[in-house]
C-alpha cells in the first residue's frame, strides 16, 4: 500500500524548499553569466565558461568534498564564517549551496541558447536608439530571455530534486532538517524491510520530477517557436 | 553470420553470469566496528592456513543483513545487535551455528568540553547517529533516548550516519558537537574523546552474535575460520581493541 | 549636415578603405552586395569599429583613432532603419515608436508624437503587437522609431529591399516626406539606382571596400547607364488614362503615350521606361508596329561604358535613349539635331499606383 512516514512528507517538503530556493538564489548569478559568455568580449572567456561547465562533469561526491573543503568549519572560507559565527556544515543552507552549485551549469546553459537566439540586429537597433549596455540588458535583453530563463529554472529544479552526492556529503542526513528526498530513500535502502515507504517515497519523487520536466519541455518548445 | 553472433553472445552471458568458487575464498560480513579485529584476525589466520583469500565487506549490520538477502555472496555474518541476526534467522539465510562473538558499551564522543552526560546533550546543536533504521548503535541510542525520555527534545539534532565509523568521522572532523559510537571506536579516535559512557540501564547490552551462512555452512574453509574466531586466540585480540568477552 | 570619413578596415581577405566627404541633407551610398555599404555605415553608427582613421559629423569628431576618441553607439545620436525591420518583438507599436523619444536627452525631444503618427499613418496600428503587422507597416514603424529619437543623422541600410516592389515605392514618399517635415537629414543605403535617384540627390559608388565615384544620383544613374543590363531607366509620371482602341493613353508632359491594356486599372501613376527600349529614326518612319512615336530634339550626348546615351527633350520631358557610337555615326546624332524616338505600349512597367500622393509630394 502507498504509505509515507511523518520523516517522509519533511522530505518532500525539504526537497521542494532546498531546489525552489537553489534554484532562486542561481538565478542572477545565472543570468549575469550567461549575458557575460554570450555577449561580452574579453580574455580568458573560455576559461569562465570551463569552470561554469565543471560540475556538469565532476562526481557530484567530488564536488561535496570540495564544498566541504571551503565551508567546513577549518575550511579556508568555513573558518571566516565560523568566527562571524555563520556555520554552514550540516544545515539546510549547505544542500542549497550544493544544489546550486550542482545545478548552475544547466541554467547558464539554457540561458546562454535564450540568450544567443535573440538577434543582434534587436541589441544595434537598441545601443543606436540611445540604450547604454545595461539598459539594454534590462528593456531587450532580460523580456527576450524569458523562455530561456523558464526552461532554465525548470531544468535546474529538476536536478536539485535529484541532488545526492554533493547533499550529503555537506548538509548530512538530518531528518526533518536536511533529509532531502534522495537522502532518504538512500536511507530506506540500506534497511531490510520499509519496501512499501521507499517505494511510494520513489514514486512521489518521480511524480514531481516528471511535472517538472514537461513543464521544461513546453518551455523548450515556446523558446524553439520563436526562431 | 547470425550463428556467429549467437555464439558470441553465449560465451559473454556464460561468463557474465558464472560465478566460479574457487577453494579457499571465504567471504565476511561484519558489523563496521569490528573492522580492526576481524582485519587482524583474518591476517592471522590466513599465515597458518595459506591458499585461503578473504573477502571482507564491512558496514551496518542491517545494510548487511539486506546484502545478504539480496544475493551477496556471505560466508560469515557478525551483527552488532540481536535483531539482525535473527531477521537472517528468519529468513533461513544462516544456519544454526549462531553464537554470540563478544560485546561492547556505548559512549559520546566529541571535543573535550562539549559534554559531560545525557543532560548536557540538550545544549549541542548536532549529533551524529548510526541511522536507526540499518545501524545497531543507532538503534541503541534512540533505545536510550527514549528512555531517558529526550528523544522529542533532539529529534532536529540529530545526523544519521551509514556506519558507525562515519558517526566517529563526524566527530573527528567537528562538524558535529559529538557522536554516539562505541567505546571501542572512540579509542581509536585521534581528536574526538569520550565525554562520557551512556549508562547501561538505559539500552540492552550491545551484543554481537555471529553464524555461518547457509554458503557458509558447506565451505570448509570458512568453517574452520568460524571455529577460530571461537576459539582461545581471538580472545586477546578483541581485549586488546577494548571489547568485552562477557 | 556635413559628413568626413576617412576609415579603414580589413577583415580577412576583405579590406575596406573609404575616404568621403560630403555635404546635403540627402545622401545616398550605390553599391551591389558585399561592396562595403554595410560596413562602412556600421562604422559611423558606431557598431563596428574601423582599424584606423577618422569619423567626423557636423563638426563633432565621433571616430579618431589617433586621438583615441571612439563614441559609443547611444551617444552619436544616429539612429538606423535597418533591411530587416529590428522592431523588438516584445513592446507594442507605441513603445517601439517611443523606445528611442525616451531615451533622448530633453533639450533634443521635439519631434511631436502625433505627428509622425499622422504622417506615417500608423494611428491604427499604435496599440498592436508588432508580430502581426505587413512588412510595409513594420518598415513604417521602423522609421517611425528612428526618427522620435531626433537623431541629427538618419542611416537608412537598404531599408526596402526586404519588401515587394508596389510597397517599395509606395513607402519612399514616406521616408522623403518625414525627413523633410522634421529636419532630419538621412544617409540611404541602396542597389538599387531607382530607389537612389527617388529618394536623394547626390550619391557615393562604393566597389570592393573603396569609395569609386561622388557626383549627383541621375549622373551616377548615367555612368552605370553602360554596365547595367537594363540600361538608364526613364521615370515618367503618367496621368488622365483613357481607354482608346483597346490600349490605355496616358498624358505626360503635354504628350500622348500609349501603354498596353492591361495597365487599364491605374488612371495614373509613375512607371519605367528602359533606355534599351527606345529606338531612334533619323526620319519619320513610313509605318511601325509601335505605338509611341515622338519627335525630340538631342540636347547633348554621354558615354557610358561601351554605349552612348541620347538626352532627348520631348514636349515638356526628357528622355534618354541607349544606342552604340556606329548608330550615332550613321545617323548623325548630335547636339541640337531634331530625331524620331519610338517605344512599343508593352515597354512600360509600372513602378506605383498614385492613390492622392504623388511621388513628388512634400
């Protein structure tokens, strides 16, 4: 029978929380990357657009080490933030840190083709009309970004829902706290019995993603139309 | 052409799926804080009985139990708590050989200071856990926990660990204010110390049992690894590591 | 509006050097595809920027690369109407109309909305989404955009050769008539030597990336009289139709024309007649099929390439008829001698049909 335990429904509702503000919080830093890599001119371009691509490419474990390394609390940013009395190790806002962190590379990515598809004769006819670089970024770059920015989000959402390796490395296993959806069906996997709860805790999780990823889907398609 | 694939598909599945026994492999599934003894153990054994090879597999004991009943190869199965073993039992995965190896105690490990007894738990932000739901010494703090009746109070407080080493882990590195773990595994420990030893009355008294599998039980050589562990030299070593042998 | 450039550019295997200098409110730039008009008016709208040189307009220097001055696009105040209209997709009529007004400083807005609404017609049309509008009324808009900016300099880059021919010339009063009405002198980018002698007076040839020939936009449309393959096109503004014998009869300057029958729907409007088409009689022919036949007289004669062009004067017109140097030999054309012109009704192609404005209003 489909049954969810008490630990189940903080998961869920954990798992919406951590990838609705991951993906919220990458959204400028997104935004400002993509206008960088699509629009701006300078040296060492391909090195940014390396290291936004690496955690596509890394273990996700890798990554959480890495994370660990920097915020822990004897970590190089970690111990700083430890004195300013901020700990990151072990709560919710590590799993965000990890699901952004795992997640941007997709959403520079679907911003970047929003972003590329806009013709250029749109930005001339802007800078001749008197726009300066940011208005430019504001009144026609941002509005003709929209699908982009939607499939983006979308797409991003979606892996943080599924963010593992780097997750627990850094916010750990805390039911009720950080046990995140993927934590605690890896949880229920290495115990005998519970089959029922991990299995409709699974279903739940493919629900959702599912949702998701149509939604990303019809996105894809709006931005595709335009051209 | 067809006859040429078939064949070669034949042989690939054929040797995908034999999994030949060779003589003298004897496969262990061990509670995670036996590691160092077993590790000695085996070493000892394997000089006086060359040929025999072991294939250790250490974790939490009902991620093992789930191993087992899933189709890992197990020659012998140590559990840190009773339930395990007996879910096993049940099962009719090992045989009737079950004995009890040795025993342990449960303390609270963590920076010096943190901690002094159960009370002060309620002031720490975090502590590390075997999780309940596959490891023994998880199982025996929520037991305790309970029955000092804090459980509600640290419900937030609490990280769940796949093993007992990873709950010494947290508690090495800081990142947690201290870790439930047993004694043994807290003398191994290089930063964290043992704050205090949780009072047996709260929890039953952690108990290792350990049998032959039903593969077990037809390997000669894990047989007779089976009855070593049994016998007078296993006894100096687990006392060495800190367990108890009553 | 005074304009200096003296500019260079490479790119790869193609480099432009370009040294102008004019003066006029209506300027065009003649050249076929891939010469260089682009590049060159890309560089003085600031979108790209030359190698080396200098760009300075009315006095006020936007380019020099020694003196390491290069303004930026938003602070030239050169607005473009562009081949392909650049309207954002995103903002209605009315905010495409106002995007460059608003980010004008405020000394410079005069130009009033409503009338530029009135003159290019587009008072129905201002709360529409752009995506659904005709490319006649997109180009419309397009200019509308350009000139509420108050630009002190309008580049116009082929701006009608994404549309038909009847919009094309439909449009043209609209681009002469807005600039003349608000003041604001404009740069036409064009192949097309009709469209350039329409819309300006004097006119820059540009060939692989140099600037070949200045003079006035008939006299260019003259020396490429010879390597055209449809010669010097004539532009007569023909009016009064009635239906004679089964054949339209135009009046035009004075003078009776006879066109074919399928013209019977236009009672007036401007329409070609190619230099090839014209044949000339150093008597008055006994009987020819053509229709035309008229009486000129050669004010003066022009080589253009290989062929030589006959200015004739017909009543109140003129035309200009293309023969070979042998032809002007054997009939003794010359300045002053009166000749026979004939062109078939079928040799007409209409350009527009006149609805109330005629091409040469405002």
């Amino acid at each position: 029978m489909f049954s969810l335990a008490p630990t189940d429904y903080d998961a869920i509702r954990l798992s919406l929380q951590v990838s609705i503000t991951a993906t919220l919080l990458s959204l400028p830093f997104g935004f400002a990357v993509a206008y960088l890599i699509t629009f701006a001119k300078f040296r060492g371009k391909m090195l940014l657009e390396v290291l936004v691509n690496l955690p596509l490419t890394l273990p996700p474990v890798v990554i959480g080490y890495f994370l660990l390394l920097l915020l822990g609390k004897h970590g190089w940013l970690g111990s700083l933030l430890n004195e300013a009395g901020i700990r990151l190790i072990f709560t919710l806002k590590a799993a965000v840190i990890a699901s952004a962190v795992v997640g941007f590379p997709l959403l520079v990515r679907s911003l970047r083709i929003g972003m590329e598809g806009i013709d250029p004769l749109l930005i001339n006819a802007s800078r001749t009309l008197g726009a300066r670089w940011h208005d430019t970024l504001l009144t026609v770059i941002l509005p003709l970004s929209g699908p982009g920015l939607l499939a983006g989000s979308s797409l991003m959402f979606a892996r943080s829902l599924g963010e593992f390796g780097a997750t627990i490395i850094v916010a750990g296993n805390i039911p009720g706290v950080t046990q995140t959806i993927p934590l605690a069906i890896y949880e229920y996997s290495s115990s005998p019995a519970n089959e029922m709860m991990a299995l409709s805790l699974c279903l739940v999780s493919v629900a959702i993603s599912m949702i998701v990823l149509f939604l990303h889907e019809m996105m894809s398609k709006k931005m595709a139309r335009r051209d | 052409m067809n006859t040429m694939i078939t064949k070669a598909a034949t042989v690939l599945c054929l040797l995908l799926l034999a999994t030949p026994v060779f003589a003298g492999e004897v496969n262990l599934s061990v509670a995670a804080s036996l590691k160092e003894v077993l590790n000695e153990l085996s070493d000892s054994f394997a000089k006086t009985h060359p040929g025999v090879k072991f294939f250790k597999n250490y974790g939490a004991s009902g991620a093992l139990a789930k191993q087992i009943e899933n189709g890992a190869p197990s020659d012998v199965f140590i559990s840190a708590n009773l339930e395990w073993m007996d879910y096993l039992k049940n099962k009719k995965l090992v045989d009737s050989s079950i004995v009890t190896f040795t025993f342990n105690t449960l303390v609270f490990a963590g920076a010096p200071g943190k901690a002094s007894s159960m009370q002060d738990l309620l002031k720490l932000e975090r502590i590390a856990i075997g999780s309940p739901k596959s490891v023994p010494a998880g199982e025996y703090v929520t037991e305790a926990l309970k029955k000092a009746g804090m459980d509600k109070q640290l419900e937030k407080k609490l990280v769940m660990a796949k093993d007992v080493r990873e709950c010494l882990m947290y508690a090495e590195r800081g990142e947690v204010d201290g870790a439930f773990v047993y004694k043994t595994d807290a003398l191994l420990a290089k930063q964290a110390k043992i704050l205090f030893s949780v009072p047996q009355a709260l929890y039953s008294k952690v108990t290792y049992p350990m049998a032959l599998t039903v593969a077990g039980a037809k390997n000669k050589d894990a047989a007779a690894f089976f009855a070593y562990l049994q016998g007078e030299e296993a006894k100096p070593v687990l006392l060495k590591y800190g367990f108890a042998t009553r | 509006m005074q304009l200096s450039m003296t500019v260079k550019k490479s790119f790869g295997t193609f480099n432009l050097s370009a040294d102008m200098k004019v003066s006029g409110d209506r300027i065009g730039i003649f050249g076929a595809s891939g010469s260089g008009k682009s590049t060159l008016v890309n560089m003085l709208a600031g979108l790209l920027q030359p190698d080396s040189g200098e760009i300075v307009l009315g006095g006020d220097t936007l380019f020099s690369s020694t003196r390491g001055i290069n303004l930026r696009p938003e602070q030239r105040r050169i607005s473009m109407v562009f081949q392909q209209h650049g309207l954002f997709p995103h903002l209605s009529v009315k905010n495409n109309l106002l995007y460059g007004f608003k980010r004008c400083p405020a000394e410079h807005r005069t130009i009033d909305f409503d009338t530029l609404v009135a003159v290019l017609k587009l008072g129905t049309l201002l709360e529409r989404s752009i995506t659904n509008l005709s490319g006649g009324e997109k180009q419309r808009v397009a200019l509308g955009r350009a000139i509420m900016a108050n630009p002190r300099l309008l580049l116009m880059d082929e701006p009608l050769s994404a549309l038909d021919d009847t919009l094309r010339f439909q449009i043209i009063p609209y681009l002469k008539s807005v600039s003349e009405r608000f003041g604001i002198p404009y740069l036409f980018i064009s192949h097309s030597l009709v469209e350039m002698r329409l819309m300006t007076d004097s006119a820059l040839l540009i060939e692989s990336g140099q600037i070949v020939e200045q003079t006035t936009s008939e006299q260019l449309a003259r020396i490429r009289m010879g390597q055209s393959p449809v010669g010097y096109i004539n532009l007569l503004e023909l009016s009064d139709m009635t239906e004679r014998d089964g054949m339209c009869a135009y009046r035009w300057k004075g003078i009776e024309v006879l066109l074919s029958a399928q013209n019977r729907e236009t009672t007036s409007g401007l329409f070609e007649l190619s230099s090839k088409d014209i044949i000339l009689f150093k008597k008055h022919p006994e009987a020819i099929s053509a229709r035309n036949l008229l009486e000129c007289r050669v004010s003066s004669l022009f080589e253009s390439g290989r062929k030589l062009g006959v200015e004739l004067e017909c009543g109140e017109g003129s035309l200009v008829a293309e023969i070979v140097p042998e032809a002007a030999l054997e009939l003794g054309i010359k300045a002053g001698v009166t000749i026979h012109a004939a062109f078939k009704a079928s040799a007409f192609r209409r350009l527009s049909k006149s609805d109330g404005d005629t091409i040469n209003n405002g």
